[in-house]
C-alpha cells in the first residue's frame, strides 16, 4: 500500500497491528514503521520505532541491519 501511494492506508494498518500483543513484539512490525517514517522523513518517528525494533530483534544478523538504519538518521 505504502509504495503504491496509499501512505496513510498503510500506516493506519501498521499502527492496528500494533494493537494486538503478540505482533506488537514482533520486531518487523516496528521496523517497517521506522522505514515509513523515514521515507516520510519524519525522523523522529522512525529513530522510535527502529529504537523498538533493535529491543525486539533476536539475532545479531538482525540487530545490526535496524542499526544501519538508525546510523542513516
């Protein structure tokens, strides 16, 4: 949706999905949202939710690609 020009349809969905607690702890969920925001460049915002995603991350091929994009802010 996001890339096919529906920002806030995406976003909405994103932040609904935040809702529930067991995809809320899922660090793909927080890390698409930093993403959008950075491509919005709102980077406040995406500082947050890739901050989110690096605290959910399990592995360390994971934790290091959300810090590379925390590095680009």
């Amino acid at each position: 949706m996001y890339y096919a020009g529906e920002k806030q349809g995406a976003f909405d969905i994103l932040h609904e999905l935040r809702q529930h607690a067991y995809v809320s702890q899922y660090f793909l969920l927080n890390a698409a949202l930093g993403k959008f925001y950075y491509l919005d460049r709102d980077y406040s915002l995406s500082k947050k939710f890739f901050t989110i995603a690096l605290k959910q991350a399990q592995t360390e091929a994971e934790k290091k690609l959300i810090e590379r994009h925390i590095l680009e802010l």
